[in-house]
C-alpha cells in the first residue's frame, strides 16, 4: 500500500540513481526501501527505464534550471520527512520510558506500616 511516505521518496528515486543524493538522504531512502516492497518494485522499474535510454543511445541533458529546481524540491521533501521521523521516534522513546518506570514500580514490593496511609 502506497504511504505519503511512499509519494515524498518517489521524487527523489532518480536523484539517488543518479548518484546526487546526501549519505543521509541516501540512507533514509534506502531504510524506506528494505521495508516498502513498492518501491523497491518502482525503483527497479526505474533503474531498468535508465537503462534502457542508455542502450538505446539516447542523451539528454537537463537544463541547469531545471535540475536546480529538482533538487532544492527533492531536499525540502526529504527534511520534511526527516522531521517525521524524529518527531515518531521522540514519542517511541517517551513511551518507552513510561513503560519502564511503570514496570519497575510493578516490581517493587508493597512497604507500607500500618498508620502511614
């Protein structure tokens, strides 16, 4: 099933076929990527359509504008995304640490004298 996830990395897929992503962009689609059947699927499909303009000995060239424009769109999605992440993974750790507290005064033993309540 397709995610907005999903929609905010297909615009980058040709950057990183291309080789003009950052180590974290990079990395933060390839993290998506071993998780999302589908794109992995779409990435593939892309890198086979690459592939074959190449055979075919077609070259084009991309006006400098343009790529400029591509770019600076593809970074604002990724910082976006990135937000996303830290925000999710602030909340995982929160809860986590309520679980533990909870669960370490689960443990504890029950000390009270008779008078102190």
């Amino acid at each position: 099933m397709e995610t907005d996830e999903c929609k905010q990395l297909e615009s980058i897929i040709d950057l990183y076929l291309d080789g003009q992503l950052s180590s974290e962009s990079r990395s933060a689609l390839e993290r998506h990527l071993s998780n999302c059947p589908l794109c992995l699927r779409k990435l593939e499909g892309r890198r086979m359509l690459v592939k074959r303009i190449h055979q075919a000995g077609w070259n084009v060239e991309v006006p400098p504008h343009l790529a400029a424009k591509t770019l600076e769109s593809a970074r604002g999605e990724l910082q976006s995304l990135s937000h996303s992440y830290r925000k999710w993974m602030g909340l995982a750790a929160a809860l986590l640490l309520v679980i533990m507290v909870s669960f370490w005064f689960y443990t504890q033993p029950l000390t009270w004298k008779a008078g102190q309540i």
